[in-house]
C-alpha cells in the first residue's frame, strides 16, 4: 500500500493504525469527494516522505520513474533524425524532457506558487479535471444519441457542436480551452476536415463576412507497415471467405447429375454402350476443369488486392496444392451425395448447406478439441499423447478431448471444405508467424534447443499444419470416384437389387403377368399368332415369381 497499510496482524500493528491513518492525504479520508484510485495510488508514489505535500524533487522523481516506460528520449531523437539534424545524447533530451514536465506540473498545480504542490492543490486540479471529462462525456453521449435518433435526410458522417461563445479578447494567450466539439465519423476519411470547414462558415456567417472554406483533402495511402499490420488480420478472414465461396461449388456440380438421373439422360447413356465408369470420368474430367476457373480467381484476386502474405513463398506453394486437390475432392463428394436426392433442387440447396455447416461448425469443433490441449512448451505441442523421454504415457491436459479429436477429426475431414478451411487457416498462421519472427530464427531456436526442445516445423506442408488437410484431400479425390462409380454399379445391379429387396424380381413377374393371354402378330406366311407367354407356366409361376419361361 502507498501509506504502508497492509493487513493488520498483531496487537502493535493495530496501534500503529491510527498514526499510519493520520499520514494518509484528506482528501483519501473522505475530505476529497469523488477522488479515483488512480488520484490516491498516483498521490502515494509520489509523496514519498507522507507529509502532505510534493516538492518539486518528489515529482522528478516521479518524472524518471515514468520516462522510461514512455521512451520519450529515443522517440525525439527519432523526430530530431527524420528532420535532418545532428544526433544528440539521448540522456541529454531526458533531462530536458524532464525538466520540461516538471515545470509544467509545478505551473499547472502549485497555485499558491510556494514551490510544493499541497494536498489540497491536488484535490482540486482532480476534481477539475473530473468535471471537465464528464462533462465531454455526457456531451459525447448525449449528442452521439441525438445524431443516431435524428430522421433528417443530411448526412451522418459528423456534426458540430458549439459548447461558448466566442473568447474575449482580453483572454490571456495561453487560454486555448476548446469552444466547439466537432463529432466525426471515421469511417470517412473526408468528415473531420469536411466538418472543420462548415463550422468556420458558420462563424462566418455569424460575424457576417461573405467568406467560405472549401477544403480540398487528398488523405496520405497506407504505409506499407499499416498495410502489413491489416493483412496480418485479413489473412484469418481470408481463410472464411475463400472456404465459403467455393462451397457453392459442389452445389452445382450435384444439381447436374440428379438432374441426369432423373431424367434418364444416364441412363440413355448407358443402354447406348457407355460404362458406369466412362459415365462418371467425363464427368469427374468435365467438373475439373470448370473448377479451374474459380481455383485460378483465387490466387489472382490476391495478387490484386494486395495480400501477398499467402502468396510468398512456400506459402504460396502450399495454397497452390490445397486449391489443385480440393477440385476432385469436391466433385468426387458431390457424386457420392447425389445418390440421396430424387429432386435436383433440393440436392443442391442440401449440399450447399452441409458444405457451409461443415467449413465451420464441424472446423470449430476440431479447433476446440486441439486447442485446449495445445502447450507451446511440449516436445510435441500439437501431439499431446504422443509419448516423450519425460512423459511416457503422454502430457495431455484433458485426456478426453484429445480422444474425441482422434475419433471425430477423419470422420470431420471427410467433408472437404473442412480440410481446405484447416489447411488455408494454417497457411495463414504460418504466414503471421513468419511475419513476426525473422527469417530463419525459429530454426536456429529450435536448433538451440535440441531434441528436448518443442518439435514444431515452421513449413506449411509439416503434418500439423497444411499437411493433415492436403493429405485428406489427396486421398478423397480418389475414393470420392471409386466410391461413386462402384456404388451405382450396385444400385443398377439386378444381384444387388435382390439382395438389398427380396421383392424387386416378384415385383417385375407380376407387371409381366398382367399381360397373359395377349398375343403379338407376327407377319409370317400364315398369319399365325403364336404365344409370346406359355400360359401354362405363367400360371405356375403365380405362386413362384421368376420361375416362368418366354
């Protein structure tokens, strides 16, 4: 505690109370209403000797404690270097820049000017300087809301507000106290000098001078470090975007075979002498190289706007093989999902739904799961279970979670917007960090550190980051094809069909039957109408469906 009040203990402690109680400033026993804890530690650290006022030594004291958390002295030798003069020593510009804000406190609070600032001083300038915030405050408040309820048809990208009137001119020159609070938007890079300007028409207008102030504003671009600083952000979002946008791909693809289905298109195809599996490459080839399209947009679009973070590098290359896989991925699942639907409409709005749903709510899921057992400081921080010299049987912090990853993480990735939304959220993350730490540090660190050190690679293809995904990727492509031209071979196939419904062949019998007794005419010689159906074993096969002969 500032006074030296800490919890009392013993029977001297107690009765030294009272006298520490004594030491403590009026204005911290009640004497300065509405004083913060801030005013009171502030008071502590600086009245050093507790006897109710602050010398000038005191408050330089204070001073050097609180330079250099500032780093005021480098930053003006910074500004004297950007304006071309010499260099100076920059324990001369803290001396200075101490003597300056020492002045400048003992001028603003010594009211008596008897060199030591009283607590009845420093009571005072706190309660002004309260007054006068909540009293912008409540300004800000209640202007803000005036602007948010108003109906008018003007803009609302700021506003003035005019709080005195004009100064007299017998005010003395350091009166610089503010007469007008000007209210801006700044999303808008335009309201501030726009709004300067209308309230010097106005004054103008009220003095009655025929004058006006048109500004003219060209604002300075970005500099390449705020630019840097936004992409950083902008990556993560990226990430979401890209993932959503090209979920509404297997949506199309989907609608086009149930269509074909339905339609009999396929199976036109089919009784026309193409196989199951050419039925189902042209299309697969066909689908691919439509992708190709939006898969090149996507780099492109990058480039163009700026964001090179996911575009350098091996960065890029990893982007590159998450965009080539994910085509065939996609369009393998959207067959295999095809086979659920009868109405192509509903087969694209389902797909779509489930690819959006999967990109984040089955991607959250596994990030939880892996987060809260993620420790930096592990030989294998994205591996917990993974035994080590020190931890035979693992260093997982919830057991539990990382079990659920292991079980739902391949049954999640089996979804393919899931694995292109891990993968690019880890390019991403790579990218950051290369950002933050120099080339090559973090591989001289881990090389410091040996083989006790925390095993983490910094390339975006290493298995914990983009390798996982493109791996799943890689192998959905595939299956996803395989998966699909074996499943409507099996659909189609009368074995199948009897072994997936006992009735399917009863089922034809009995539509064949309903035809008995009718007779095709055959043109012959002599006009004979021989049976098509031996009416004796369509009879018999009444009670045996299939058992009939032609």
């Amino acid at each position: 505690h500032p006074w030296g009040l800490g919890p009392v203990g013993d029977a001297d402690e107690l009765a030294e109370g009272p006298r520490r109680l004594g030491q403590m400033p009026v204005w911290a026993r009640g004497g300065c209403k509405g004083a913060t804890a801030s005013e009171w530690v502030l008071w502590g650290m600086a009245d050093k000797d507790h006897n109710g006022r602050i010398t000038a030594e005191e408050a330089r004291e204070g001073v050097q404690r609180l330079m250099p958390k500032l780093n005021a002295s480098t930053l003006a030798s910074s500004v004297l270097a950007a304006d071309g003069r010499p260099p100076v020593d920059d324990r001369e510009v803290q001396q200075d820049l101490e003597n300056i804000l020492v002045e400048a406190l003992m001028f603003g609070i010594d009211k008596n000017r008897d060199g030591s600032i009283s607590q009845e001083e420093y009571c005072e300038i706190g309660s002004e300087l309260r007054e006068r915030v909540q009293k912008a405050q409540s300004h800000l408040e209640y202007f803000s809301q005036q602007l948010l309820d108003s109906e008018t048809q003007c803009s609302r990208y700021g506003a003035y507000y005019v709080l005195r009137g004009p100064r007299p001119a017998d005010a003395p020159a350091w009166d610089a106290g503010g007469d007008a609070l000007i209210f801006v938007n700044t999303t808008s890079s335009h309201a501030a000098p726009v709004f300067q300007a209308a309230l010097t028409n106005a004054r103008f207008t009220r003095l009655g001078l025929r004058k006006t102030v048109s500004p003219r504003i060209h604002p300075f671009p970005q500099t390449q470090y705020e630019q840097h600083n936004l992409e950083r952000i902008a990556v993560f979002l990226l990430a979401i975007y890209i993932t959503f946008c090209l979920s509404f791909i297997p949506a199309g693809i989907a609608n086009f075979v149930v269509k074909e289905r339905v339609s009999g298109a396929q199976q036109l195809q089919i009784l026309s002498g193409a196989s199951r599996f050419t039925f189902w490459l042209s299309n697969y080839i066909y689908d691919i190289l439509l992708y190709t399209v939006p898969a090149c947009c996507v780099p492109l679009c990058l480039s163009r706007f700026g964001f090179q973070m996911l575009l350098a590098g091996d960065c890029g290359q990893a982007l590159a093989a998450v965009l080539v896989v994910f085509g065939p991925a996609i369009a393998g699942f959207s067959y295999l999902a095809s086979f659920f639907f009868r109405d192509h409409s509903k087969a694209s709005n389902a797909i779509l739904s489930f690819c959006l749903v999967g990109a984040s709510v089955f991607s959250t899921v596994l990030f939880i799961l892996t987060i809260v057992n993620y420790d930096p400081s592990n030989m294998y921080p994205t591996a917990c279970d993974r035994p080590t010299p020190t931890a035979p049987n693992g260093n997982c912090n919830f057991p539990t979670a990382r079990t659920m990853e292991k079980v739902l993480g391949p049954l999640f990735r089996l979804v393919p917007t899931v694995c292109i939304y891990q993968a690019l959220l880890a390019i991403a993350l790579i990218a950051n960090l290369r950002a933050l730490v120099p080339d090559g540090a973090a591989d001289a660190l881990m090389s410091v550190l040996g083989d006790n050190g925390p095993q983490l690679s910094t390339s975006p293809f290493a298995y914990e980051w983009a390798g996982e995904p493109l791996m799943y990727l890689a192998f959905e492509a595939l299956f996803f094809l395989l998966a699909t031209v074996i499943v409507d071979i099996c659909l189609h196939s009368p074995r199948a069909q009897s072994f997936l419904d006992a009735a399917v062949f009863g089922d034809r019998a009995s539509r064949l039957l309903k035809f008995r007794g009718r007779r095709a005419t055959l043109v012959g010689g002599d006009g004979a109408t021989p049976p098509l159906i031996d009416s004796s074993a369509a009879t018999e096969a009444t009670a045996a469906p299939g058992d009939f002969s032609v």
